[in-house]
C-alpha cells in the first residue's frame, strides 16, 4: 500500500507507517512469551502480518478527529486497540487456515502445515486470549466497554464462519447469503476498526459511531469480495497461494454467483455440477492436485468469458463507493478523510 | 455426585443443585443465536456439560464468605461467573477433540465427529467469545477488571495445552513437565473458579485470593492426575470413551512416569518403544484398531502390576490433602467450606 499512494497524500502516509512500526511494536512485545515452544509459534504467526490494514484503518479514522493519531508515538489507546484487531485477525487467519486445510498463505507454510492443526487451533486461542486482555486495558468506567463491544465482534465473526460452513457445497448460494456471510465473517471487523476511535472518545456520538461501523462493514465487504475475484483471476505467485481454494473448500463466492444469475439453466446445471466434482475431488485427493486438472482451467475459462468476474468486481466498486459517499458528506475534511477514501477505493480494486 | 454427598452435606448439596440450576439458565440463555445453524451446535454443544463441577465450585466458594451464594436464585455476579467458566470449559473441550481427533465424549459423537473439525474449531472460537462477552458484566470501576484476569487464565489454559503439544511422542517426559503441563491446561481455570468469588468482592484480600486460586489450582491438578488414570484403568462404558487415548494421541501421564521411576532400564526401554509403537500406529490406522490390539492390553497390565496406578492415585491424593490442609486453616468454618473439602477430596479419587 504506501508503495502506490496518490502523491497528495504522501506525507500522511509516511505518518501512517511510522505510526504502524509503534502498533507492531506493541503487539510483539504482548505476545511474548517464557515458554520456547509458544514463543517460536508467536514469531512464525507474526509472519502472516501483511500490511496491516486494520490497524492503519483504525488510526486513520482516529486522524479524522485527532491529528495526533498519526504522530510518530500514536496516541496510546489508539495504538492498542490496531494492535487488538490486528491481533484477533491473526487468529481468524490461523484458524482459516484449519478450516481451508491450506498449507500455503503469502508465500510461505501456514501454521498447521508446519506443526498440524492442533497447534494451529491452539495458537490461535493463545492470539484471541492475547488479543482480549490487552483490550482490557481500553476500558473505562465512563463509557461502554471496548471489551464487551469487540467481544460481540468476534462473535459475529465466527457467526460468518459457521454460517458459510452450513453453505458448503451449496453451488445455489443466493447473492443474498453470500453478502451476509461476508459482513459478518469480514465485515464486522472492518467494521469496529473504523468504530474504535468513537469508541474511545469521552463523548462518542452513537449516530456517528454506526455510521463508520457501517462504513467498515463496506470496506470489508469490497475487500472480501475483491480477494474472492483474486482466488479465481490473480497471478498465484504474487497472490502467494494457487488459484481455487474457495472451490476446493466448497465456497462458492459473487463471481459464480454472476455467473448463474446469466447463464442458461443448462449451462447452469453442468457448471454446478462440475464445480461439485472438482470440490469432492479436492476433499478425496488434496486440492493441489485437483486445481492441475484441466476441468478447473476449463470452468475458470467459462468464468472469465461470460464477464462475471467483471461483474463482481463493479459489485465490490459499488460497495467501496458507497460507503465513500457516506464519509464524504459525514466526516470532517482533512489528511484523515482523504486516507480512508483512498483505503476504501483501494480495497475494491486489488490487483495481483 | 449429588448422589454420593456426605449425609451431613445433604442440605447444602440440594441449596448447590438449585443454585446450579439457575446458573445453566443462564448459559444456555446467552448461547441463543438468530442464525439456526449455530443454534444447533450450541444446542449440541451444551450436550456435553457434566456435573459442572467448575461452576459447583464457583458458587462453593462464594458460600465460604456469603451464604446467599447458595440461594435459589443466587447473587447475579457469582451466577454469571459461574455461567463464564463453564462457558470457557465448554470451548476448551470443543477443542481439545480437534487436538485428540477424538470421536466420543460422554458416551455421544463430539462435535468434529458430526460435523468436522472445521465446525468444532469455529464452535469453540463462538463460546469462547460468548465468555469473554458475558463476563464483561462482571467488570466494575473500582476493582481490577474480571475480563483482564480471565484472559490471563484462558492464555495460561492455552500455554499448558502448546507445552503439551510440544511433549507429544516424548516417552521421558519428566513429573516436573507433566505438573507444569496440568498445573496450566487444567489447574488455571479451576484456580479462576475458587478465586472468583474474591475477585467479585468489594473489599478483596490479596492474600486469600491467592491462597484460593492456589487452592483451586491443587484440585484441578488433583482432578486430571485422577482423570489420566482413568484413561487406563476405568471402565471404558463407564467411562464413555475407550481407555488409552492419551497414549493414541502421544500423551505420557503420570502414571507411565511413575511406572518407569521404578522400572529396571530395559524394561523402561522395551515400554517407551512400545508405547511409540501404538501411538505411530493410531496416528496411521486410527486409535480404535490400535487399542483393541494384544499389545496394548498387554501393556496395561505390566503398568497395573506395577502399582505405578495407585502411585499416581496417591500423587492426586496427596495434592488434595496440601489443598484441603490449606483451606481448614484459613478459612472460616460452615457449610461453604464443608462443601469444598468434600468436592477436593472426591476430585482426587474418582472411580468408573
């Protein structure tokens, strides 16, 4: 991210990457641990960090009301709470990971294919107990506690994750099921890291505090959709995983969704059930393998052609666009605005 | 065991079982979910609450200092605190199965045999964050945050479950290890239990809040000596289980310690190889084969000639009586205490 940003904003950015050496900082320092076995598991977690979009979320939004959000040391509540929710992101991608049974995450091996899945299962408990206790400390007697409201987060989060198991398999996923699966599985973390400065506030004001909860939920919900375009379009190299992993775990995501919303019922019906035979393939021999054949090369070419990927990608842009308009005409102006804008423009159109 | 009460307990036992009532009340009240795929699970889930001897112990200790603890409807804090714990047990053994790959629990199918690990890893995270939601009630300006010390005690849970990851297929586990192990994985959550009633308390006394989690940390220590016993020598109907999963599953527990402590060196030798020759083949055929295997019944019973069993039953006995010791002392007389004497003494000697 700061590699592309519009020149304009450039000098916020810089602020933004110091800002976020403080947030990484802390959140090292927390996971710590006097046992060997945790500490080397905590250090390979870290691994999984990226760029840390939820954190800098979370201190951008917080610009927008104080400039001292971007200062090179952060406000110190601001700072633990990016740390909190990139903390119990980890932990969501960990436990994915055990979910997709995926061996392979930014280009290096995911935790259960190093040491299996119980220490998966487990580190990721240890990162959402981690997570919760340092949230503690956000707490104060005059105000609604950060600690109740991320609790709730969570579990819509795992509300997400139960809901798009029950539709594994289900090639006739509704437009309408997928979007709710993502608001919660994604969205609603999104959605708290763009709250979290109203929820720090000594006055929050609670149509401002939904309204960039709301916010949130849209950036995730784009972000969601565009990495499920990337799943089926990207470069797997610089995607740092192979292509399918949604098929071959039985998700069916918008692009397929498009795709039978103008396809012929026939086209229809042998589509749903190739995908079906690709997904039992991949449980029976592994999705490496499956992802090779060229049944799959010919289902993604069908994709590619009938421009549904295009038509799910105009859905993500809709979102984004959407929850821009809101901020526009709701938020003050400033360096902080102008960084969520661009955030939020660029989580729908990623490109790998 | 409300059948087995001492007589002279009868009455605080039945003012215990009403209390206890009102506490699954509320458990099962908080775990409500509008998404009907999740309220299944959680309705199975709750399948697998026993004798709840963790929020029993919650309320005992509460008695010790307030007798309305054990009123029909209890004071709401001790019934929400106790409703936490066995929230946060519930999703330890949630799991634990995925760790055990383990198929029954209490005589009926766990979670991830039904549904998969993917469902029983999501399941615990959802009751997990259940807790953490429900115990922020308990949280009050003017005394250390409840939710803060119970994150600690989930990550102490979590780091004794890593160490024991980290010893699986480690035929020389020392008692050090093997205590350190269950002092974290199991003493923690039961230690937060009897120390709970304290954290609750307006005016909390340092000391005795250590002295209870010490004390509640003994019978957790006591309670799994008595239940890796069980694993090898109950009786597997009674049991609801069959014997010998800790060993399918890498785990060396006390009594094998205590076996080889006695052991000539190449009869140590001969069972450490033994030993890993059933866990190697578990791992590849799947523990119920391997366990109705001669070999396996074999090694059983050169460990019960031994007497390794009832030395590890006198290790559980003699962690009790440290605790029992401990509590006579200090603190006050009446049936609250009668009645936590009682459950440390029983958590040490458990029979199926």
């Amino acid at each position: 991210m700061p590699t592309t940003a519009a020149p304009h904003l450039g000098p916020t950015q810089k602020a933004l990457q110091q800002a976020l050496a403080d947030v990484a900082k802390r959140f090292s320092a927390e996971l710590s641990s006097d046992l060997p076995c945790v500490q080397t598991l905590a250090d390979h977690a870290e691994k999984y960090r990226g760029k840390m979009l939820r954190p800098q979320l979370v201190l951008a939004c917080g610009a927008v009301f104080d400039p001292s959000a971007l200062a090179p040391e952060p406000r110190q509540d601001l700072s633990i709470a990016a740390a909190v929710v990139e903390m119990i992101h980890l932990a969501t991608l960990v436990h994915d990971d055990v979910l997709d049974d995926a061996d392979l995450r930014r280009n290096g091996p995911t935790i259960r294919a190093l040491q299996g899945n119980e220490a998966a299962v487990m580190l990721g408990d240890y990162l959402i107990s981690h997570a919760y206790r340092m949230c503690t400390r956000l707490d104060r007697p005059e105000r609604e506690s950060v600690s109740r409201r991320m609790a709730g987060v969570t579990n819509t989060v795992c509300e997400g994750e139960l809901l798009q198991l029950e539709h594994r398999g289900d090639w006739a996923l509704s437009e309408r099921t997928y979007l709710e699966i993502v608001r919660r599985k994604t969205g609603a973390l999104v959605g708290a890291c763009c709250a979290l400065p109203q929820w720090l506030a000594n006055d929050p004001d609670p149509v401002l505090e939904q309204g960039l909860f709301a916010f949130g939920e849209k950036i995730g919900i784009a972000f969601q959709i565009a990495d499920d375009v990337l799943d089926l379009a990207a470069d797997p190299d610089r995607l740092g995983k192979p292509l399918g992993q949604d098929l071959a775990t039985g998700k069916l995501t918008l692009p397929w969704v498009c795709f039978f919303e103008q396809a012929s019922a026939s086209e229809a019906d042998q589509t749903r059930a190739l995908l079906d035979r690709i997904a039992t393939a991949a449980e029976r021999e592994g999705a490496p393998a499956v992802l090779a054949d060229p049944a799959f090369s010919r289902a993604l070419d069908r994709l590619r052609e009938s421009g549904a990927l295009l038509t799910a990608e105009n859905r993500a842009r809709d979102v984004a666009r959407r929850a821009c308009e809101w901020a526009e005409t709701s938020l003050p102006p400033g360096p902080g605005l102008d960084m969520i804008l661009e955030m939020a423009s660029r989580a729908a159109a990623r490109r790998y």
